[in-house]
C-alpha cells in the first residue's frame, strides 16, 4: 500500500489528538437538562426543552474531539485492512 494516505491518515490523528478538550464542557446540556428536570418538577410541557437538549447532545457529538478523533483511528484501521486484500 502506498504510505502517502497512510501518512494522510496519520496527520489527521495527530491533529485530532490536539483538538482534544482539556475540560468538560457539558455545561449546557446541564443547563438544559435543568429546563426538562424543572418542566418535570412543575408538570409542565417539556417538549421543547427536551427537544434542545436532544439537539444539543446531537451537535456535541457532530462536533466532539473524542468522536473525530476516533473517526480518525478508524479510517486509519479500515486503510490497513483494505491494503491486506
């Protein structure tokens, strides 16, 4: 197999490994899992506040480090296995 996208994949792990967080930053899905745990308390509609929190999870995640990052890990995995056929 050629090393070139090897070297690609590589590069982008390493990049990926920089962008990891240092912290937690959960602080708005706490915040918004407050919103559903006062609609809950109070017995109200907590259909738009878990529709955020829902949304919000979901764009954590398009945009986590963590996942990239083994997105990353496994591009490079499934780059070896297709060199082995």
């Amino acid at each position: 197999m050629d090393s070139d996208p090897l070297a690609a994949l590589v590069a982008n792990i390493q990049q990926q490994i920089r962008d990891l967080p240092e912290v937690n930053t959960a602080a708005k899905l706490h915040a918004l899992l407050g919103r559903v745990e006062h609609a809950v308390k109070h017995r109200t509609d907590m259909t738009a506040a878990a529709t955020q929190l829902e949304q919000a999870a979901n764009a954590a995640l398009d945009d986590d480090p963590w996942v990239l990052f083994h997105r990353a890990a496994a591009d490079l995995l499934e780059a070896l296995a297709a060199s082995s056929r």
